[in-house]
C-alpha cells in the first residue's frame, strides 16, 4: 500500500500557505470582526485624545510643555501611533495565542499535529494570515484618522516608515508565538494578554513621552522592542528624522527584530517538547 | 446502583493470554508494541493565584501516574485487533504513543516498520488516526475545506489531493454535502469526515479511539460496517472501545486492558472458550431481598454476582460452574425470602464475562 505523501519543502511551503487560507475562511465566517475593525482604529486612541486636549484647555495654552517634550506639537497623530502599534501588538497576542489556545480547547490542535506537517508550519501560517489582518486594520486606522480628525497619521518618508514596520513584524510576531506557546502551557490566556499588553501599554509611551515616566520605568521600557519602533515611527512622520538620526533607535529595534522570533522557535519547541512528554496538549 | 460481589475462587490478576504465534507467518506485521509504558508525572492541584505559579518555588511536589504499564502486541497487516477496557484502562494513552502525540516512558514499538519515537515524521506518514472523532476538524469548514486542508498538511501534490478527497467523500457518502459547514453535519457524518481525514494519505495502519462512541444506534452500525471495509481494503486497524460487542464483531483479535496492562488477549472466541465452563444466570426479581446478595455469592458453584437494584425489579447475574445444579436453589432460595422471579435465562458467557471473571469487575457501570 503505497502512501500519497510526498515530501519536499515546497510541499512544506503549501502546507503554510494551506494553514493561512484556513485561518482566513475561519475568520472571514464570524462576521463580528468587522465591526471591531471599523470601530477600535479610532475608539480606542479617543480617549487619550480628548484627556490631552481636556488637559490642553481651550486656546491649547498647555500643549506647550507637551511639544517640547514630544517634539510635536501635533498630539492626535502622535497618541495614534502610539495606540496604533498597541493595538496591532494585541491583536496579535488574541490571535496568534488564542488561535493556538483555541485549537487545543477544540481538539484540532492534535489533529494537526497528527499530520507529518513541521509544528512550527502551522504557528507561521497563523501569523502570516494575521499578519494579512493586521495590515488591514493598519490601512483602516489611516484613513479613519484622516476622515475623522483630518490628520494623517503616517506621514514623512515611506521608505523609513516601511524599514521601522520591516523590524517591527518579526518583534510582533516573535512575542505573538513565545506568547501562544506560554498560553499552551499555562492555559491562562486572559491574565497573560492582561500582564503583556499592560506592560506595553504603560512602559512604552503610547499615549505620552517616556520622559514623563520615572527613571526606573525609563529603563524597562529599554528592554521593549515597540518602544524603539513607536518612537521611530514617531520621528519620521512628526519631526521628519532621517536614516542618520535613526540609527540609535533601530539598531536596538533590530537586535530584537532578530533575536524575538528565534526565541519565539525555541519557546514554541520546549513547550510542544514538553506536551509530548506531560501530555498536556489533549487537556483542556 | 451496581455492585459486583466477587468470590475469592480466581486471582483477579490473571496472567495475559498469548496468542500472537498463530498469525504470525501468514502476512508481515505492521503494528508491534513491546512493553510500552508511559508514567505521567502528576503535580497536585496548584490552587495559587498565576502570578505565583510563575514565581519559582513553593510548588506541591510532583507524583508520579503510571496509566499504561508495560503493554505488548503486534499486529498483522489487514487485521482489526480491538483494546477493550473500562475507563482509565489506558487505551487512548497507548493510542496516542502510537501516533506520536505522547513521548513513552520505555518501551518501543513501530508502525509499518518505522519506529515511533526516532522516525515519528515517517510514523506519521503512515499512520492515519481518529483520536477526537468529530472535534478533530474544523466546524466553520465545509467537508470538502477540512479534507483539502488536511491533505497539504500530509503533503500530499493539489492534483491528487484534488481527486483524493473527492473520491474519499463519494466512498464515504458525504458527496452531496461535501459543500455544506461541518457545524451542520450530524454526529455521524462529522465522525466518517474525521476518518475520511485519517484516510487521506492512503495509509496502510488506522488507529481509532472509540470510533462509534456519541452515535445513535444506527450511525453506529454504519460506522463498524466502515471499518470492515476499510479493513477489507487490506489496512491493519487497531481500534479502541469500551463496548464489548463492539469489540465482539470487528476484531480478529481482542486485547483485553486495565489498569495500564493486557490482562488477556486472543480472539473473541478463544476468550469466551477460556471461561466457558461458566455460565452466566440471569434473573430479574421482585421484592428482592438485598441480603441474599451475600448469601448468593458463597454459593459454592458461584463465580460472582452482579447485582442492579431497580425500583421494583433487581436484576441479577450469576457466574456460575454449575448453571444445572444451581437454577432450583436459587429458584427456591429466593422465593423463601418473598421474591418473585419474573425472568430467568441461563447465558451464554460474554467478553464482559470474559472481564468480569478476570478482574472480579464490571467493564461498564
Ligand atoms: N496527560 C495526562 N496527565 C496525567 N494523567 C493522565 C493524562 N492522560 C491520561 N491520564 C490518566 O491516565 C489514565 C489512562 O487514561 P486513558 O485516557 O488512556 O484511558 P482510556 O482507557 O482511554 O479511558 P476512556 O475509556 O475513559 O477513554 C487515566 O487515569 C487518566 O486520568
Ligand atoms: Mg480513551
């Protein structure tokens, strides 16, 4: 009895892509992300946007302390950005963890491992296709801000801003899987979205300048790769930076953009490792 | 309520029945298992808040859960050999060493020749495997999405996978709703599109845990005279199930498991022979009095009893080495007390006979 399988890394390839397109049908059959999609872009930086303009006051006296801060005066685009990356970083945490999570809660997560496919293919082709999303939830955020508030939030040279968000995909994702391969093992995926995005959302000067922050709180916020890349992006569009001025921010940017995915293999492959010989992938 | 009452005449642990010997020279063996064992370290319930299970220390210590203790067989190629156990026994854990989702303890075993832990991806190429039944594919997919995707994750070229799964969904008369979400599809039709799916890749080994479990009674029939076919196909099958007559009338070969351990395994017939000078009493009473149960049980033809008490009708059943002998006793015995007998049958032994003789228990309760 001969099998049908034929090995080969494009077959390795097809079967990435297949996972994608899968993931993709999933998610285009629960129609309730629309909404989400249209809504959260601008929802969620609003209320930072209306304290800053609250704090301004009426003739916009405050904002003085702000822009030197900052170095823009232009706070909707700069707590938009800030907002912006958050949030990609949390869908990404919800979607590349809870995908993973998901599958093993519905005993699909073993079904596939069942197949001679690579573990890890299938955690790339869940973030290739959230990868797809998220770019879309980008271009939605644009251009609400440009509609809603009439700012454009990225601006400056597109070639830099590109090269920020080229360094900035494998940071996401890299977090994405060490952070899924952590929700598989300890299957608390609530509390641990909590504990990220609360990390990010306050050390990284989303919605503010890190030099508000206290000292120590400065220094941890070294150690977050969306920290570089909110503040490169930043640079660019608000106080026009060029490749020169940038290089302090994305050489760190890089070494993460390197090391997180790396990291994200090896968490993915102790933890399926581990399953194997706990037999904690089944339970749920 | 069920309780067996055994009587101290036969060890419960009855050495394993080897018959492997017969089958062996007639065609190559594609599944062999020796003295498969998986120890599951077990943590007690960690009840502290998550913050603090991620801090090192202060954790209970570990303790160790050995669920398959040492199992061996082989089969060989085309035969459906079926594990029979009660719950816990090990079945599905012994299933899932076999289809590399779990890592043994010790012990080895090979599929088609390929050894389970140093060649698990070409294990895994041969080997197709329904674990979860109907939770193992995608609800929000239609059948014919679920068996496409599967197949690129066996690798398999578009153009075959193509005709494959149609191929697969016309065999399995799924044809006509090939197109439809799986969420719509009942029980048994989710159950053939996860077997569809271990069907795949053409593999000559299938591993099935609990196939018909969750099916009405006609779904159920369908699905066994499935798997006669697929076995007819001249695939080597080994299945797991809980229900005896199940068991009964798929397999060649019967593995009987408790506790982590083969505690008898040949064919149906040899094992039902083997305690066949037992007959099986069975009774259904009136205004029983509970009593006699013991009084019952130190009968000295009597095996055990097994005893269910209704509102108003007890049934009982008597393992007995002298049905003849024994039949106006308890006729009498159970009458002097006010019960009235309202049906009686003397039975031939079952494979649940078969267990209960061996481990002095019910396989079901
Ligand atoms: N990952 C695990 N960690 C700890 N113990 C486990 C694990 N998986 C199974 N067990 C235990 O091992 C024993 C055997 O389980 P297994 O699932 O193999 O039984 P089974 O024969 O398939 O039973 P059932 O008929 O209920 O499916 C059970 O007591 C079970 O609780
Ligand atoms: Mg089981």
């Amino acid at each position: 009895m001969q099998t049908l399988v034929q090995r080969s890394f494009a077959s390795e390839l097809r079967a990435i892509l297949a996972v994608a397109n899968k993931e993709w049908t999933i998610f285009r059959r629960y129609p309730t992300w629309i909404a989400a999609f249209l809504f959260w872009p601008v929802m969620f930086p609003l209320a930072a946007i209306m304290t800053a303009r609250a704090l301004g006051g009426p003739s916009g006296a405050g904002f003085g302390a702000f822009a030197q801060l900052a170095g823009t005066p232009d706070y909707v685009a700069y707590i938009a950005l800030g907002n912006t990356v958050y949030m990609w970083m949390n869908i990404t945490l919800w979607g590349v963890g809870l995908t993973l999570r998901n599958e093993q809660m519905r005993g699909t997560l073993e079904s596939n491992w069942l197949c001679p496919v690579w573990r890890i293919s299938m955690v790339v082709g869940q973030s290739l296709q959230h990868l797809a999303t998220s770019l879309v939830f980008l271009a939605i955020t644009f251009v609400e801000f440009w509609l809603v508030f009439g700012v454009q939030i990225v601006r400056g040279n597109v070639g830099l801003v590109l090269l920020v968000l080229a360094l900035l995909v494998p940071c996401i994702y890299g977090i994405g899987i060490i952070f899924g391969s952590l929700v598989l093992r300890f299957k608390e995926p609530n509390a641990m979205v909590f504990l990220v995005r609360g990390l990010v959302m306050i050390f990284c000067g989303v919605s503010y300048p890190l030099a508000v922050l206290p000292g120590w709180m400065q220094t941890v916020a070294q150690y977050i790769p969306l920290t570089y890349a909110i503040q490169g992006i930043r640079d660019i569009g608000l106080r026009g930076a060029s490749l020169a001025e940038l290089t302090p921010t994305l050489m760190p940017l890089a070494w993460f953009a390197a090391l997180l995915p790396i990291l994200g293999f090896v968490t993915f492959t102790v933890t399926e490792r581990r399953a194997r010989r706990t037999g904690a992938l089944g339970q749920y | 309520m069920t309780t067996v009452t055994p009587t101290l005449t036969r060890s419960t642990a009855a050495p394993a029945v080897q018959t492997n010997g017969h089958h062996a020279a007639a065609s190559p063996t594609m599944v062999e298992v020796r003295d498969l064992r998986k120890v599951f370290p077990k943590r007690p319930a960690d009840t502290r808040p998550l913050w603090r299970r991620l801090l090192p220390g202060g954790r209970p210590a570990m303790e160790e859960f050995v669920a398959v203790s040492g199992v061996s067989f082989s089969i060989q190629q085309g035969e459906i050999f079926g594990l029979l156990g009660p719950n816990g026994a090990g079945k599905t854990t012994t299933i899932r060493m076999l289809s590399t989702l779990l890592e043994p303890t010790s012990g080895t075993a090979t599929i088609n020749g390929y050894d389970i832990a140093r060649q698990a991806p070409l294990v895994r190429q041969n080997l197709g495997a329904v674990l979860t039944g109907e939770r193992s594919i995608y609800w929000k997919l239609t059948g014919r999405e679920n068996l496409e995707y599967f197949a690129a994750l066996y690798h398999i070229p578009p153009q075959t996978a193509k005709q494959r799964v149609s191929e697969l969904l016309e065999r399995l008369d799924l044809a006509n709703r090939a197109d439809e979400n799986v969420e719509r599809y009942s029980s048994g039709m989710k159950q053939r599109i996860a077997i569809a799916k271990a069907l795949l890749a053409n593999p000559p080994v299938l591993l099935l845990d609990e196939p018909t479990i969750g099916l009405d009674p006609q779904s159920a029939r369908n699905l066994r005279e499935l798997i006669l076919e697929i076995k007819n196909e001249g695939r080597t099958i080994l299945l797991t199930t809980h229900y005896m007559e199940e068991a009964d009338q798929l397999s060649d070969r019967i593995g009987i498991i408790d506790q982590g351990r083969i505690i008898a395994l040949d064919t149906a017939a040899n094992l039902k022979r083997s305690i066949n000078q037992l007959d099986s009493l069975q009774l259904e009473v009136e205004n029983f009095e509970p009593s006699l149960v013991e009084t019952l049980t130190l009968m000295p033809t009597v095996e055990n009893v097994i005893s269910h008490s209704g509102e108003p009708t007890w049934s009982l059943a008597l393992h007995t080495t002298d049905s003849r002998a024994l039949l106006p006793e308890v006729i009498a015995l159970v009458g002097s007390r006010g019960g009235q007998i309202r049906a009686m049958q003397v039975a031939q032994p079952t494979l649940e006979d078969v267990f209960i003789s061996l481990t002095g228990k019910q396989l079901r309760d």
